[in-house]
C-alpha cells in the first residue's frame, strides 16, 4: 500500500506541472489575442488576422443590440478604414475552464481625432473563446457601455 501511495504521489508531481504550464500558456495566447492580436486586426483591416481569431459561429452584440455574425465583422474591417490613432484593451477578466472554454473580459479605449476634435471613447466588452485543435477562436463577444467623449470640450 505504501509504494502505491508513493507511485501516485511522484506521478502527480510529475504531471502537475505541465498542467499548470498548460494554463499559464493559454493565459499568455488569451492575452496576447485579445490585447494585441484582436485590435490589430481592426486598426489594420487585417481580415486574414481576423479571420482566424473569430470562429466561424462567431457572434456578437454591439452596444445597441444589433447582432453581427463572422461575415458581418469582415466585411466591416475590410470595408471601413479606421479613423482613430490608438486602439488598445485592457482586461479585467480572464477565465479558462477545463472544458477548453475561455471568458475575456475588459475595457476598450479607442483615441482619435475627427471634425469635433480629439475624442477618447470606450467601452466594455465581454469575450467567450473556445479551443479548437489547440488553437483559440472567439464565439461570442458584447459590447456594452459605449461612451465617445471629446478631450478638448471638458
């Protein structure tokens, strides 16, 4: 019964620490997609780019309740060359089930300039990504709280 308990114990010290490198480097991709990755594709129109970050049953709801599918955001990023200077996403939120499901949540804040002037706008969006053959893909996202305020109107 002894070297029974022994085997188990020295073959969970062994294999606790891939499961724990496992989680820690889908941490780092999860981040890296959604703070780098995802607005990088935006800011330069990178279909290709964006077409692998969002799965093909990609969903989301914009901060009025429209829903946009996959094709939709292509389209979009593809049609309309942005207008702001600086995109960035700040996460608040970051959850990885064992089931290969993800939760990334945060805070968007776009700055630019247009007619009005400098502008700061953000907003909160919510992130539900699975993994697929080892790679993440968005299937879900929400965007809420979406305020554009001008800098130099205060």
């Amino acid at each position: 019964m002894m070297r029974i308990s022994l085997l188990l114990f020295l073959v969970s010290c062994f294999f606790y620490p891939v499961v724990i490198q496992a989680q820690s480097t889908d941490e780092e991709v999860l981040r890296h997609l959604k703070e780098v990755e995802w607005p990088k594709a935006y800011q330069d129109q990178d279909t290709a780019l964006l077409g692998r970050i969002l799965a093909s049953e990609f969903e989301m709801i914009d901060a009025s309740g429209n829903v946009f599918r996959k094709k939709d955001e292509m389209l979009y990023v593809r049609d309309f060359k942005p207008t702001y200077e600086t995109f960035d996403f700040n996460i608040s939120r970051l959850d990885i089930f064992e089931n290969n499901t993800a939760i990334v949540s945060g805070l968007g804040v776009i700055t630019g300039s247009d007619e009005d002037g400098k502008y700061q706008t953000t907003y909160h969006s919510s992130n539900v990504l699975i993994k697929r053959d080892d790679t993440w893909q968005a299937v879900s996202s929400h965007v809420s709280g979406l305020q554009k305020n001008y800098l130099d109107k205060q």
